[in-house]
C-alpha cells in the first residue's frame, strides 16, 4: 500500500484527538493496587533512592533480597545475601545518615485477601 501525502493527514486528524494529554484530574480518583502475578520470584516490592545521594537506590524483593546500586542503576549488587531471606515489603534509608537503611520483611500483598 502506498502512502499518499492525502491519507497520512486525514490518518494524523483521526488520530491526534486521542493523542493530546491527559489532565492530572483524569487519574486523582484512581487508586495504587499490585497488578501482576504475586506468587512468582523476581517482584519488586519497594524502591528507595538515598536522599543524600541521587546515584544510590535500593530494590527490596518481594521474594527475599536486598539489592543496591551506586550507579543508577547501571550495575546492582546484592546486599542481604548473608541472612535469612524471607520477602521484603519495604526500605527506607536515614535521611540524616545514609549509612543506616532500615528493611521491612513480609510483602505487603493482596495475594492472600
């Protein structure tokens, strides 16, 4: 099929009202809620970026595992592999000593309601 210069405006005029974007009143009424499979490896529970630092992050695994990277996320190492992994459900660094990261186990799911 050949494109004419005559189709791809009246394609672009069809198709640029759905285009134009969407106010914040269009997601105020939503609510927060876990999509995806809840019983598999590999989920993310919950991010921290150090506040202190930009380049730091956190990813708590709802699986087990803490995992850090001082990169932004170019390499990540995993930093709980020495205790007992159970799942994760938050992280939280010290805003006034970044060298204190507090690690909540037990994912907040909706798995089981």
């Amino acid at each position: 099929m050949r494109w004419t210069p005559g189709l791809v405006a009246v394609a672009f005029l069809v198709v640029a009202p759905a285009l134009r974007g969407q106010s914040a009143d269009t997601f105020t009424e939503m609510a927060f809620r876990s999509i995806g499979p809840s019983l598999t490896t590999g989920r993310v529970a919950d991010v921290e970026i150090d506040p202190n630092n930009a380049n730091v992050w956190y990813v708590a695994a709802g699986s087990g595992g803490l995992w850090k990277t001082v990169n932004r996320g170019d390499t990540w190492t995993p930093i709980f592999d020495d205790y007992p992994s159970y799942s994760q459900g938050a992280v939280v660094v010290d805003p006034r000593n970044s060298n204190i990261v507090w690690l909540g186990t037990g994912e907040n799911s909706n798995s089981r309601s």
